[in-house]
C-alpha cells in the first residue's frame, strides 16, 4: 500500500465501479455520485455555519490540535451531546485532504457528503431488491436530489451520515425481511452473511453517529412488523448474538472511554440534559406542534413532492405486499415519533425519506387515482412556490444583483421546471416527467444555494475575518499579536475561522480594554460600545477605531461589529 501510485488507485476503483454495475448495481452508484455532486459545490460556496455546524468542526479541530480523540471539547467548554463517531470522520477526512492550521470548512465536510451519497446508494441498493432495478434507481434518484438530503449533504454535522447509516441498515433488513418472512420450519437457512454483516456493522454506525436514532427506528420498525403481520419468527435469522457482540466490540472502547475521562459526566450532559429536554420541552427553542414535519415535507422532500400522493396510494393499494408493508412500517411509526416529540427541526425525520422515496418510486408504475393526483400537485406547487418566495425574500432582505440572478433561477427551476414535469406526470408522460423532476430538484437547490452564499450580511464571520486581513491586524499573518478578541459576539464559525485561542469576551468590557493593552485586535459589538468606552477611559486608554463590519446574526438580530487597535 506504501507505494500504490495515485494511477493505481484510480484503475482499482475504475475496476471495483466496473464490477459492481455489472452486478446490477449501477442504479445505486448513480444515485450515490447525484448525490455527492448535488451536495459538493453547495460544499464549496457556503461558509461554515452557526451554530451547530461550526462547534462540530471545532471541536474536531481542537482533536487534531490536542491529540485527544477521546474528550469532545469546544475551546474550554466540554461537548457532551453526541459520540465521537463524526468527529472521527473528520478527522479522518482533514488528515488526508488537507491540515487543521488551514482551517478548510470543505476538509470537514467530506463525511457528510460521503453520507448523502451512502443514502442514495443504499436506497436504490435496497428498493432494487425489493422491486426490481428501475424501481431502485427511480428511488436512488428521488433521495438523491431531495431538498433536505441535499443541504444536509454540505453541512459538516451528523445527520448526513446518520442517515446514510441508518437507509443502510434498512436495505440490508428488508432483504433479510424479505427473504426469511415465509420460510417454512424445515425450510434450509438462506446465505445471509454478508447481509448480516451490512446490517450489524451499519446499526453500530448509528450508535457512534447519534446514538438513540437508528436503534429507535430498528425497534419501531421490528415492532409495527410483528404486529401487523403477528410473527416475527423472521428476525431470528439476523444473528443477534455475534451481532450484538460486535456492536459492543465497536462502540464499547470509546464508551468505556469517555465514561472514565469525565467521570460520567458525559452521559449526564447527553442523555440527561441533551436528550431529556428534546422529550420534555423545545429544547433550545426548537418546540412545535404535531404536524410540522408533514407540513414541511413538500419542501424537504422537493422534488418527489410531485409524487406524495402516489406513494400514499401505493401505501394503502398494496399494503398486503411484504416490501410495501416494510416500507410502511419503516416511515410511519418513526415519523410519529418525531411528529410527537416537542423538539422538532427538519432535518429530524430524514432517515425516514428512505422508504418514502421506495414508495413514490413504486407509485410511478401505477395508474394514479384523481385523489392522488390532486395531492401530487398541491404537494409539489407548495414546495416550488415556498422554495421561491424564500429565495424571493433573501434578496429582497440581503441580496445584490447577482442574488436577483439565483432569485430567477430558483424560481425557474422550483416552479416553471417542477410544474411542467408535474404536468407531464399528470398526462402520462412519467418517464420524461420524472426527468424534469430530477431537473427541477437538482437546479432548484443549486440555486438557493447559491443565492444563499451571495448574501454578504448573513455571514459576519467572514467579514471579521476579512477585515482582520485587509487591516493588517490578522494574527495568522505573524503581524499582529493574538488571539483576537471580541466584545458581544461569540459564535462558533469566528472562533473556528481564527483558531481555538480567539478570545470570546461575551460581556467582559474589562477584558477588552485588557486585549487593546496587550496589543490585541479587537472587535466590540454596537450594544457593548457604551461599558467598552467606559471603561477604556477608566483604564486611561483611546482606542482606536480600524473599520466596522455590519451585518445580520440569523441567529438572532442586526449586528454592527467595530475593529480596534491599540
């Protein structure tokens, strides 16, 4: 391996992609690499994200930076919400792409775009199975290009590769499902092995991604099975000795780990504050009602919107067929769940869509009822019109002349491109409506996403940092002393931007003034300007104003930040 040649490596996987699409699998690799390109460029344009993305990132960071791979620490604030899984997927990821001194968000995102094209995959992977070829990779597709999917493809956070992890797991049962529901008593055990291996392998990548997610959906969805068809004789052939010892094998060192590294202190921040308040309230303000997920779906399933109403027929015609009612049992009872929960964001249901995409795939080979129909295009005209009066708000709000121009585009791709291959479903026309359905979805975001990175006021770090560099007071550049501190703003993306030591004051007017005397830049956010000068003046001081970034926090309110120097 020391001394295989990048053209060594290319002809392997040449010949590894090769063989599998002569195994029938080019369905699903197609879909995977739609996936991986819908997500990249959105990967490359959008600066890293508050809040969640950015403290993920840096607290991978600080992993590199520290050598402990073990504790999840954001600068001195200890993590504990999430495993390891994705911090060591990204590590993983900027060790071979690039270095942690570069701080390149797109190094960290590579996890999350591998995910989203392991969604892809193991979607068509497994509605190929269950349905045939061009049911699979008429559903690979679908998820492919799905809106959510999608976005959660280029942000460097967990729920890309949970649910590429958690679809995985799914087509690997509903083979196992399929294959052993009818065996007889006397009946020889079918070859599962592989399977098997798929199957275990995948629910201990869950675990290390998230934790309760995929073994909740794997237990809702065992449990809805046995209840509707009153057996589950099936599942013993899933191995659950060897396989439970080697989802222990997998996750237990590190669990045995950060146990004694924090004294348990973890899994009372994860599961009795992180996870208790998602149960018990909104957490962190995120509370909606019942219904706000299938509200959203339209948009977050864009563009196999135009085909909800067809799965919903499908569903309900064929729910005596084994792989339908897999479907089923899979979507329904964990989207109630989540429905259910007080804490809702939407990107929850996401590993979820799986069996929704098997389902409108399998819709396009039936005669649709008038119903459906309607449902079909009310669901789709939603989601175009929603995607397009938000584009149409950023630039009205935000945006410039080449945010107009994303603004068209969005609203060409949305509505004008999603409505005619609507019209064309409903007369019949499925295959070339299918084609500009995939259209629609894949330009659609592209050009929201676009628009969005066009959008200079949103993204305030980047204009801190970029007013550090253009006054010569960036500590990076070996001119200045650092780190660099700032009064009244303390979002994650400045601190991953400029390096773990960046100096969050929050409302510590005394510790300014102390980094203008140190020779420090610093930045002091318009609502602190008063304690700030009052201060300085107390110290004897006159600081001297370099430049002011103005912009709009998404996270809370309009922000006008001052640069200072000594």
């Amino acid at each position: 391996m020391a001394g295989m040649t990048f053209q060594t490596v290319v002809h392997f996987i040449q010949g590894t992609f090769v063989r599998m699409a002569s195994k029938g699998r080019r369905g699903p690799l197609i879909a995977a690499l739609l996936a991986f390109m819908v997500g990249l460029p959105c990967a490359m344009m959008i600066p890293p994200l508050d809040r969640d993305e950015s403290r993920f990132v840096q607290a991978s960071a600080q992993m590199m930076e520290t050598r402990d791979y073990i504790n999840i620490n954001v600068q001195d604030v200890p993590r504990y919400k999430k495993p390891v899984g994705i911090h060591w997927l990204q590590v993983a990821a900027v060790k071979l792409t690039s270095n942690v001194a570069k701080r390149d968000i797109l190094a960290f995102r590579w996890p999350s775009l591998l995910g989203a094209a392991l969604a892809a995959f193991a979607c068509a992977w497994g509605a190929a199975k269950a349905f045939g070829t061009r049911v699979g990779a008429k559903a690979g597709l679908l998820m492919a290009v799905g809106f959510m999917l999608s976005t959660e493809a280029f942000i460097a956070k967990t729920d890309a590769m949970q649910c590429g992890l958690i679809t995985l797991m799914m087509a690997a049962l509903a083979q196992i499902y399929l294959r052993t529901r009818d065996l007889g008593r006397d009946a020889p055990a079918p070859r599962l092995f592989w399977l098997k291996t798929v199957f275990w392998l995948a629910l201990a990548g869950t675990i290390m991604i998230k934790f309760i997610i995929g073994p909740m959906i794997l237990a809702t969805t065992l449990l809805a099975l046995w209840g509707w068809d009153r057996r589950i004789g099936w599942a013993k052939y899933l191995s659950w000795g060897w396989g439970l010892i080697g989802v222990a094998l997998i996750c237990g060192p590190w669990i045995v780990a950060i146990t004694v590294a924090t004294d348990g202190k973890f899994w009372v921040g994860a599961i009795g504050h992180d996870f208790a308040s998602k149960l018990s309230g909104g957490s962190e303000g995120h509370f909606m009602w019942p219904g706000y997920h299938l509200a959203l779906l339209p948009i977050t399933f864009f563009p196999a919107a135009w085909l909800l109403g067809g799965a919903v027929q499908t569903a309900i015609v064929r729910r005596h067929e084994a792989a339908i009612r897999f479907a089923i049992c899979w979507l329904v009872p964990a989207f109630l769940i989540f429905e259910l929960s007080p804490t809702k964001l939407p990107h929850y249901p996401l590993p979820t869509f799986g069996a929704l995409a098997w389902l409108c795939a399998v819709s396009l080979n039936l005669p649709l009822k008038l119903w459906a129909k309607i449902v079909n295009v009310v669901a789709g005209v939603i989601g175009g019109l929603v995607l397009s009066v938000l584009a149409v708000a950023g630039y009205a709000l935000y945006g410039n002349s080449l945010s107009l121009l994303f603004v068209f585009g969005v609203v060409a791709s949305a509505l004008v491109l999603g409505g005619l291959g609507g019209f064309l479903m409903w007369r019949g026309l499925k295959r070339t409506g299918f084609a500009f359905l995939l259209a629609s979805g894949i330009l659609a975001h592209l050009t929201f996403v676009s628009e969005l990175s066009t959008l200079s006021p949103l993204w305030i770090s980047r204009a801190l940092e970029k007013a550090l560099v253009t006054a010569h007071l960036d500590p990076r550049q070996g001119i200045a002393p650092g780190p660099v501190a700032i009064l009244g703003y303390s979002e994650p993306s400045f601190v991953f931007a400029m390096g773990t030591k960046t100096q969050l004051l929050n409302d510590d007017a005394k510790g300014a003034v102390e980094a203008l005397q140190d020779g420090r830049p610093l930045f002091v956010e318009r609502d602190f300007e008063p304690a700030f000068q009052a201060q300085a003046k107390a110290a004897g001081i006159t600081p001297h104003a370099v430049s002011q970034v103005k912009g709009h926090n998404y996270n809370g309110h309009d922000q006008v930040l001052t640069l200072y120097n000594n």
